[in-house]
C-alpha cells in the first residue's frame, strides 16, 4: 500500500458540550498519496484535520485521546511545538482567506517570519509556489495588487501557494473547492495529481464524486467513526459495508 506518514491510533475526542465528533479513529495516512476522507456533514472529517495540525487547540475540547503519530513522532505530546508541526503540517480551508497585502506579500510573509532574509530567495520560492498552485501564468504581472483583487478561484490558489511556499510535508484540505467554479475546482484537482509525488495530501471534498476522482485512499466516516477505509477505486465501485454502500448510492446524506 505505501509508506505511512501519519498512524492515528484509538483517537477519541470529545468536546465540552459532551459532542464527541471522533470515536476511536485508527487509521493510516499513506505518504505521497490522495488520502480522501468522506461522508455526511458532522461525521469528523473536519476535526480530524483540526487535530492533526493541533488547531484543535484553539476549540472547546474537553478530551483528547490516542496517538497521532507523523513520522514516529506523536503529535498530541504537550511538550512538541505546535509551531514547528504547522509547518510541516499546513491547511487550506473552504474559504480563501487572503491577508491584507499584495499577491507577493501573502507569500513572502510566511518566508520572512519562518527566518527568509535572501530577497532573491524569497522571490524564487513566490515564483515557485504559485507555479505549483497553477497562478503564476495569470498573475505574474500584477504581484503588487492586492490579493483581494484576485477571484475567488484565485484567491483560493494564493492560500494554497502560501501553504506550498513553506515546503511542508503534509497539505491537509478541508473542502478546498466547495466555493469554486468548475475550471478552479479542476486546476486544483490537477495540482493534486501532479504534486503527491512532493506532497502527502488529506482531502475532505465537498462531495463523494469529487472523492471518487481523486481519491488513492479513502476512508468513509459516520458520525464520528470510521466505516470503511480502502483504495479509493475498489471502495468507490465495490464497498464492503453497507453503510458505505447506501451512501456513495445516495440512500442518505
């Protein structure tokens, strides 16, 4: 199957108004995979990416427990620095959040404050990054406008090349397209495609069909458990369980 980039073992997490979004999750993210996670709103798929790059800090939680575990390294130890993890753990949510700045800025941002001095460095590593996001053809002449000038297909392809210019390990995607127009939503598919080779990507799509088109891995969740996981074509077109079944056949959801 792969190599394993990320083990979650027995991961419970409960928060203080007693919901418990994730119920004994054991699953493995495959390295330089699409690992797809699905399923009805409110399963935990967008928890599960909140804990693994600990921005699960910043929510109401009461409990977590269980081991997740990146490269060996378990990630809900109280000593490890979460700073540290996030960038090698980065996100891009639904909504395209640009800072108020210019293109270049939003990425050379992130570069200055991870230690960037080099002016030449930074601006190979803008280059490069929305290259990879599938933006340099568009926007390389209008790098000092404000990225609130861009559209929303863009914008979301400037979060994503902000992620990218950081050099992460691991890109989680929490419905990356669910407000794109269809020719974005295909050039961040296609990125997807041509980048795990670099990249260990966890996609929560917006829908089961784009889940079905992307997917390597997929694991399908309700109500905070994991039902199935398998390769995503055999669990798209033949899954085991029933539940599986009734979902990716439209009987609920």
């Amino acid at each position: 199957m792969g190599d394993i980039k990320i083990s979650i073992r027995d991961l419970h997490v409960r928060y203080q108004d007693g919901k418990t979004p994730l119920r004994g999750i054991n699953l493995d993210i495959l390295a330089n995979k699409i690992n797809v996670v699905f399923g009805p709103s409110g399963g935990g798929k967008s928890t599960l990416i909140r804990v693994l790059n600990r921005l699960i800090d910043l929510s109401d939680v009461d409990e977590i427990r269980g081991e997740v575990l990146l490269d060996g390294v378990d990630i809900l130890d109280p000593e490890i620095d979460v700073i540290e993890l996030r960038r090698h753990v980065g996100v891009v949510f639904s909504r395209p959040i640009p800072l108020p700045m210019t293109i270049h800025e939003n990425i050379s941002f992130g570069l200055e404050v991870a230690g960037e001095k080099d002016k030449k460095v930074i601006s190979r590593k803008v280059e490069h990054a929305l290259r990879q996001a599938v933006l340099w053809d568009e926007i390389y002449d209008r790098l000092d406008d404000p990225a609130s000038s861009l559209s929303g297909g863009q914008q979301q392809r400037l979060c994503l090349a902000r992620v990218l210019a950081l050099e992460p390990e691991v890109i989680l995607l929490d419905e990356p397209t669910s407000a794109l127009d269809p020719v974005s939503t295909r050039k961040i598919e296609e990125f997807l495609e041509k980048a795990k080779d670099d990249y260990t990507f966890l996609l929560a799509p917006h829908n089961q069909q784009q889940a079905a088109r992307v997917a390597d891995f997929a694991a399908f969740f309700l109500q905070g458990e994991l039902i199935e996981y398998g390769v995503g074509e055999e669990l798209f077109f033949n899954p085991r369980v029933k539940e599986t079944a009734d979902y990716i056949q439209g009987r609920f959801g």
